[in-house]
C-alpha cells in the first residue's frame, strides 16, 4: 500500500472514530462554523475532531485558536475533495464499503480488545455501528478514489530523483536492520457445510418462533449480537439507507408482525421482525447467526501450508508456488515478495521468527490478518538480513524513489486542494 493511500486510511479512521464522541448537533453551542458547497460544518464537527486528536497526542491543547482553525481547513478540505469526487462521477460500491467497514472493525479490535469493548465504547451493537457508519465511509472512500485516480500514477523521472537524493540526503535517516522477506498466504475459508449448519440452525428457530415461540426470548438465547440479544434483538427505529442492504430489501417489503425467513449478510444470518413500519422506517428486532471458521477449516489450511513448505527446496520454488497458490493479491504476481522490511515494523511474533531464521530458511506456518479481518495463516520465506546502513542510491534505490515520490505527491495535492478552494464555493462563518 502506497502512503496516498495510508493517509486516506488514517483520515478515514479519524472521521469514524470521532463520530461519536462530538458534541450531539442540536446543542446550544452548536453553531455552524463553515459552509462548502451546500454542507454546513458545525463547531460540534470540529470539536469532535479536535477530541479524537487529543486522545491521541495529549500534550495538544484543545484550547489553540490556532489548532482550532488547523483542524477547521482539514474538515474544509476533506469536504471539498468529497465534492469534487461526485462532481467526477467516481462510484463506490456496497462490496467496497464493507471492504473498509472491516478494516475499521479490525483496527478496533486491536485497539480495544474485543467486540464487547467496542460496542461499549461506541454505545451501539457492532451491527447498528455498520449501518451508521455507511455514509461516512462512502464519503471517505470517494475521497480515496479521486486522490488515487489524481496522484496515484505519479513518478520520478532519474534527474527528479538524483535531485532530490542531493538535496534531502543529509536528513534521510539511516535504514534500519531489514529481512528481504516473501510470503505465501492462505485465506480460511468456511466449508459449506458449516454454513449450511447454521443456516438449518436459523431455520429451526424461525420454524421454532413461527409455530407460537416467543422471537425476544430467542434472540436472548440464539442471537451471536449479544448487545442487542439481551434486548430481545431491538433494533430500534432505522431509516431507509441506514443499514444491512441485503436486510433493507426485505424489511420495508414486510408486514407488521412478520418473521423473515433466514437472511444472509456478511455477518452471517439474520431473522428479523418487523414490529412496525412508517414512510422511511421500519422498527425491527433480529436475530444473528454468525458463520465463522470451524477448528478444522483452520488446521485444513495449516496442513496445507505445511505441505508446501516440505515441498519448497529454493527460492525459485517459494515464488512458482507463491505464484500458484497465495490469496495475498498485492504480493502473488511478484512471486510473494514482500520487500526489504524493517524489523521493527513486524508484529512481535513475526519478528520473533525471522530473527532466528537463518537466510534461505521458511518459517514454520504463521498467524497473518488480512485487510478485510479475515482469518489466514502464511509461509514467510527469508532471503537475506540487510544490516543498518546510510541510505544510497545504490543499495537503497527503491526506498528512496518511494520518498521521492511522496514529496511529489504531497507538492501536487497541495496545489490541486488550492485550485478546488478556487473552484468551489467555501466560506468561514464568524
């Protein structure tokens, strides 16, 4: 992943991860600061941001005027770059939207440890956050696709290059300790007929509910949405646009008091309820059955791993099967290539192993999470050590084209956010 996209990813985060802990809109303070285009931006909006921001680096005080209007030309920015994307007609998909709705999950869940957690914190279930969040994430991902369809092609040509190499190569700092590094990674996939179980499961619950079960007193002892099974399955009032696509389709097609046959999500199952129903809402309760890997789903991938590495007796051999077989869709065409990587940017466990590989050693098979949060293990061949030096041109070509390239980018974006600030209508309210 190039840095353009690391920085969409993070700005993506931010907004999801200070949406709710800004000040409810509504409140007496919450005045509008700014407008661009025909969007308002609050003072809620900046004070929300300026939290998360906090929480993160707490020696930043929240009190600068001047950090106050920083974050202020951030927000006015990002609205700017969302405008300009629909006014280029870029589309974002539902798949695409999940996609990254994972991405944040698993972030969370490194960060707070558990689902149980993260619903705590957020104050919802893990599926009403999904369904809350859907905007904000479309509006963040337009925002990463106008920035790669602008920036994401540029390069440097050799004189750009040695330029910059002479000018920056007395700040570069030294390259760290490095393993070239391949990897092969394999995805663990559900068998069908662990989801066909929990299919039948639903069935028989719904069959259960329909022949004068009570749905509440199911959903407190079947649903896998723990938050919202200890109430029954509640869902509340939910607005047409606001959650699960596959569910929408089928709620605001039912009567009141109807029990939906089982429903697939990408969360797995769902029965749902329709308790009531006005001109864009509907009041629902659900049950979920989640469909997640079995035990055996994994160790049928670890064996297979395993049988490649008997199997691998070179380098040459590692890509042939990297090629052949790895789900890892960034490294496969390169023959699971990796690239020269700082020690200290694996995670503990990785490392750990590495480090104790001779050159030209595998490792035994290994955890690996993916973008998505699906559950995968990997093979990681390690070529050669590369032991801390100075950056040159020589030896570190690459890494430095990288950076040479980034200045670039980051030289051009600042000059297309001027040409939009030009372009499109903005005002500060005072």
């Amino acid at each position: 992943m190039n840095k353009i996209k690391c920085i969409v990813i993070i700005c993506f985060l931010f907004s999801l991860q200070s949406l709710y802990s800004q000040p409810k809109k509504g409140d007496a303070l919450d005045k509008i600061v700014a407008v661009v285009g025909d969007e308002a931006i609050t003072d809620s909006d900046v004070k929300g941001r300026i939290s998360f921001l906090v929480q993160q680096d707490p020696k930043t005080n929240p009190n600068d005027p001047k950090f106050y209007n920083q974050v202020l030309q951030t927000i006015i920015d990002e609205k700017l770059i969302i405008i300009k994307a629909k006014e280029d007609s870029i589309e974002v998909s539902d798949d695409e939207i999940e996609e990254r709705w994972q991405l944040f999950l698993q972030q969370s869940l490194a960060q707070l440890g558990s689902e149980q957690r993260i619903e705590q914190v957020y104050g919802m279930s893990i599926p009403r956050m999904r369904n809350e969040f859907r905007e904000e994430i479309r509006n963040r991902l337009l925002s990463s696709k106008i920035i790669e369809k602008e920036f994401g092609q540029l390069t440097v040509s050799n004189s750009e290059l040695k330029t910059f190499f002479e000018q920056y190569k007395d700040s570069l700092p030294e390259v760290p300790v490095s393993a070239s590094l391949y990897r092969i990674v394999r995805n663990v996939e559900s068998l069908n007929k662990n989801k066909e179980d929990v299919f039948r499961l639903a069935l028989r619950v719904r069959d259960s509910i329909i022949t004068g079960g009570n749905f509440e007193d199911f959903a407190k002892r079947y649903s896998d949405d723990k938050q919202t099974g200890a109430e029954g399955g509640d869902l509340g009032w939910i607005a047409k646009g606001k959650f699960l696509p596959e569910l929408e389709k089928y709620a605001f097609t039912m009567l009141p008091g109807e029990i939906s046959l089982p429903i697939e999500t990408p969360l797995g199952y769902h029965i749902i309820k329709l308790r009531d129903k006005r001109k864009d809402e509907v009041l629902l309760n659900h049950i979920l059955f989640k469909i997640g890997q079995s035990d055996d789903d994994k160790q049928r991938v670890k064996n297979f791993l395993d049988s490649l590495r008997l199997q691998i007796k070179s380098l040459d051999d590692f890509k042939k099967f990297a090629q052949k077989f790895s789900d890892d869709n960034d490294t496969r065409g390169f023959g699971g290539y990796i690239g020269n990587v700082p020690l200290d940017q694996l995670p503990d466990l990785v490392k750990e192993v590495i480090e104790k590989l001779q050159d030209g050693q595998i490792s035994e098979v290994l955890p690996y999470s993916t973008s998505s949060n699906k559950t995968a293990y990997q093979l990681i061949y390690k070529e050669k050590m590369i032991p801390a030096h100075k950056a040159s041109l020589e030896t570190d070509r690459d890494l430095i084209e990288q950076q040479a390239i980034q200045y670039k980018r980051m030289q051009e974006y600042s000059k297309w956010i001027a040409k939009l600030r030009q372009e499109i209508y903005w005002e500060i309210i005072n």
